[in-house]
C-alpha cells in the first residue's frame, strides 16, 4: 500500500529552471554541462523543457569533448 503523505510544499517550476541559465541567454550565447554529470538524457530533457516553457526562445545541444554544450538559437 502507498502512504499518502500531507501538507508537502510543492516544488516552485522557477526554482528548477534556475539551476540553467536559459532564461537570460541572448541569441548565440551557449554554456556548458559538465560530462561528469552523466550520459547527458537529463540535461537534454532540460533543455528541451525550456525550449517548450521559454517560448519563442530555442536551444539546442551538441556534445563535444568537454560536454555537453546547449546554445540559444531563437
């Protein structure tokens, strides 16, 4: 049986959103995750979020040797 738990705040979108600076990026700035963060399924995920709730802004990613590096393209 799963236990119902009560009164647990809900976590704020803007909190997690922060984490990345994709809110404030213009047009060609870019930024890089580290590899040690893992295969890189998360933060795609993240960025194809904000692409999606950041609306008419795009982003997109490459890996490179040192990363993963997410560039605002709209």
């Amino acid at each position: 049986m799963i236990e119902i738990q009560k009164n647990i705040p809900l976590i704020s979108i803007s909190k997690r959103m922060n984490k990345y600076p994709f809110s404030i990026m213009d047009v060609g700035d870019s930024f890089l995750f580290p590899l040690n963060e893992g295969p890189g399924h998360t933060e795609r995920a993240a960025v194809s979020y904000a692409s999606k709730a950041n609306e008419p802004k795009k982003f997109t990613t490459r890996t490179t040797r040192e990363g993963i590096r997410c560039w605002r393209i709209v």
